[in-house]
C-alpha cells in the first residue's frame, strides 16, 4: 500500500515577529513618553513658551511676507506684460496669407506668450479716435500707417537679455520691417524682482541664525529649570539620548508653533491689505489680485520651523549633556 508522506507546514518565526513588535512597541513608548515630558515642560512654562514661539513667528513670517511679495511681483508681470511688448512692424507688400503663417509660426515659440494683430485699417482707426484727427486723416489717399503684430514675451521665464534676443530674433522675419521694445521698462521691473529675492534671501539668511540662537537659548534655560530632574536621570543610568529626546520635541513644538503663527500673521497682513490693493487697482483700471502663500510654501514654512526648532534644541542639548558631571 503506497503511503503518501504529509508535509507538515512551515512554522513561522515566530519569535522575529514578537521581538520585532516589541522593538517598535518599546521605540513607540520612549517617543510617547518623550513627547509627554516635553510638553509637559514648555506647559510649565507657559510665558517664556509664549514669548519663544512669537520670536520664531516673526523671525519666520518675515521671509514668508517677502516670498508673497515675490510671488505678486512675479504674477504683476502679467498685468504689466503690455508694458515689455515687442512691436513687429511690417512691410507694406505684405500679403494677409503671409500675415496668418507668420502669427502661426510666432505663436509656435516657446518665448511668446501672447500676440495681437493690429491691421493698417485698425491702425488708422484706433489713431483716429485717439487724436480725433478725422478730417485731416480722411484727406489723405493712402493709409500710411503699416500693420502691427504685438507680441508680448513670457517675462516670468526669460530675463531682460533672453527678450532682447527674442526681438531680434523675430527682427529677421522678411515681412517685418522694424521690431520695437522698451528695454528701460524691462530692465526696471526685473531689477525690482531681483532686489526682492536678494533682500529676501539675506533676511532669511539672518533671521535662520536667530531662530537657532532664540531656541537654543530657550532651551538652555530649559534644562537650567530641569537639572536635578536631568541629573537624577543620568545617576540611575539614563542615556544621552534619553536626556536629550526631550529637548528635542521641545524643539520641534517651538518651531511648529511659531511657523504656523507665522502662517496666520500672513494672512491677517493679506486681509488688511486686500481692500487697498483693490482700491489701487480701481484707480488704475488693472486687474490687480493679491496671492497668498500656496500649500509648497505652507508646508516649507511648517518645515523650516521645525527643523531650525530641532537643530536648535540638539545644539542646546548636547552643551546641557555634556556640561553634566556624570556621563555614561
């Protein structure tokens, strides 16, 4: 009688999984634990955690007001892109077909955001109601006035001399007799930009050291209210890391906190400006539009306070340890 051998199915280790579950339970724990005891700390302390979290606020709202600024100068672009247009001014053989091919063929490039076709009757016209020269415009036989093709570049991706090359470029068309911008305009309004940034970056630059030097320091004090605790900790055998962790999330609440009021004083800085920048545009006849911080710069803003609260705190810390009589 033929027996048939039965496999018996694989055990599991079984003890892996338990020591790695304990392993995360006990990392899960310490981090808890750590969090608690830092919040617990700042709590105890509610004015110097107060007074803290405005200074990173501040020193963080600073370069997200300019990264607004920035951003509002970059989309003004837009509304003023009339002002940086390039005038193609074309032959007076130039027939309606080859008129088409040539906006077709401009509206292919990359470097031209928008155009507009101005024909010589249109021309006239336009001039006429401006002037109000009718009689004397009418006298004439002939329309002296040529077609026009404006085209109006992308000034949020190329800079004063990629436009000037653009107008060059489009100078070298056979139905284009003479190509006309105004450098000047452009020149200024990217050197605005520019400046922007640059003030932007140095301020940010500056305001990164007192966002260390300011959580640092607080943390400093921090330590100094909780020594005996910290050295009754280190005498029964504690870590470096066990001492620090605290701090840590100290540091990364400081930061949290102070990035996310930096965040609404943006916004109470936007409300209060919006109905003057409306005003203005009324005045100007332009379609002018304030635009806040995006969900990237959020998120940066969050992000750059918790790291500068984190790196701080570890700086802090580590002096706090190592000032310690006892080490392990």
């Amino acid at each position: 009688m033929k027996q048939f051998k039965v496999e018996k199915p694989k055990k599991k280790n079984v003890a892996n999984q338990h020591t790695d579950h304990n392993a995360f339970s006990s990392w899960f724990t310490m981090h808890k634990a750590a969090l608690q005891n830092a919040t617990a700390r700042l709590m105890k302390t509610p004015i110097a955690t107060l007074l803290t979290v405005l200074v990173v606020a501040v020193a963080l709202s600073l370069p997200a007001a300019f990264q607004v600024i920035i951003k509002n100068l970059e989309k003004g672009q837009a509304a003023v892109n009339e002002q940086s247009r390039i005038s193609l001014y074309l032959t007076k053989n130039a027939s309606q077909v080859d008129i088409d091919n040539l906006l077709a063929e401009i509206k292919l490039n990359s470097a031209a955001k928008q155009t507009r076709y101005i024909s010589a009757d249109q021309g006239l016209q336009d001039f006429k109601t401006q002037t109000r020269l009718n009689d004397i415009l009418d006298l004439m036989s002939n329309n002296p006035l040529p077609a026009v093709i404006h085209v109006i570049p992308d000034t949020q991706k190329l800079n004063p001399q990629q436009i000037k090359s653009f107008s060059e470029e489009l100078a070298q068309f056979a139905l284009v007799d003479m190509a006309k911008i105004d450098e000047s305009w452009i020149n200024r309004l990217f050197s605005i930009t520019q400046f922007v940034k640059q003030v932007t970056i140095a301020i940010s630059l500056f305001l990164i050291f007192t966002v260390l030097i300011v959580i640092g320091n607080t943390i400093k004090l921090l330590g100094q209210d909780f020594h005996d605790e910290i050295a009754v900790s280190k005498l029964v055998g504690a870590t470096d890391g066990y001492v620090r962790r605290p701090f840590l999330y100290s540091g990364l609440i400081y930061g949290l906190l102070g990035g996310f009021t930096a965040l609404c004083l943006v916004s109470i800085g936007l409300i209060w400006l919006t109905p003057q920048v409306e005003q203005l545009s009324q005045l100007h006849q332009t379609q002018l539009e304030l635009t806040g911080l995006g969900f990237s710069d959020v998120l940066t803003v969050l992000s750059t306070g918790m790291v500068l609260g984190l790196g701080g705190a570890w700086v802090a810390a580590n002096r706090l340890i190592h000032s310690l009589p006892l080490q392990n």
